[in-house]
C-alpha cells in the first residue's frame, strides 16, 4: 500500500515541513517491512484566486487531480471524526489487509477545503475540536502514521 498525504500550501524552510519530513522518512523506513511501501507528501500551491470560496474549490479540483483511482480517502477537518492512535493504527492496518493499493489523506489550505469534485471519502478525520494550522496539521498527521506503524510493528516508540 502507499500513503500519500496530499496538501494545499508549501512547507520548504519552515520548522513544520521540517518535522513532517523527518516523520515521513521515519514512516517509510518503518512501513517496509508492514506492507506500506512508500510515504509520500504531495504539495500544491494555494490558489492566487481573490474570492475565498472560488479559491477553495480551485484547490479541491487540484487536490482531486492528484489522487490515484480507486484509492481510499481520508479528509482531515475540524468538523470530522476523533480517533485514537490504536484505532488510527487498526484503520491503515485493515486497509493494508484488505489489499488497498493507495490511502490519501488530504490537507486544505488555509481557507479550509473544498468539496472534491468526483471523490467520495471513506472518512473524515480530525485532530479534535480545535482548528489547527494547516502547516501543523501536516506534520501532526505524519507524527500519526509514524506512530501508526510502530503500532502495527509492535515498536516501542508508542506506549500508552
């Protein structure tokens, strides 16, 4: 399976895109042995679109472009479902089983995001009720699917 998280905006230089990279590499290295064969983060740029709403969609159709057919997708919103790191961990672990090919998460910009046009979610994730930044976001989800992983290998580095 290959995970791609899918996001609005570009973290290069910033102290956030530096720990979502060091998390992605750690998940890559962790997901080999677990039948995840890569981690992947995929930017795109925020649109230069005056009109707030015009402005999320045009970054929805983009998003959408990029997510490869059949896959399975996972939004992450305020507004959506809370899950712990056990449960996040059983969601990746019984996709994985049931032979996905590709999970995408996918991260909107700072306006929010848009609908997806010709994409239905599987599910809705949030990182409980608050809103967060969406550069933090990022990395709070690729912290995630490291953990996820150590879950799924019986690693250490999750104990709760």
């Amino acid at each position: 399976m290959r995970l791609l998280i899918l996001c609005v905006g570009h973290a290069r230089g910033t102290s956030e895109g530096a720990l979502t990279d060091d998390f992605t590499t750690r998940a890559k290295n962790m997901g080999r042995g677990l039948g995840v064969r890569d981690v992947v983060v995929e930017e795109i740029a925020v649109s230069k679109n005056r009109d707030t709403a015009k402005r999320m969609q045009d970054e929805a159709e983009r998003l959408a472009a990029r997510i490869p057919d059949g896959a399975q997708v996972v939004l992450l919103d305020a507004k959506g479902k809370g899950m712990t790191s056990e449960d996040f961990a059983e969601m990746i672990g019984a996709l994985r089983d049931a032979g996905t090919k590709h999970l995408v998460f996918v991260i909107g910009g700072p306006d929010g995001l848009g609908k997806l046009p010709g994409i239905r979610p599987g599910r809705s994730l949030a990182f409980g009720p608050q809103i967060w930044p969406h550069l933090l976001v990022r990395a709070m989800l690729s912290e995630q699917v490291y953990r996820a992983l150590t879950i799924l290998a019986g690693h250490p580095y999750h104990r709760a």
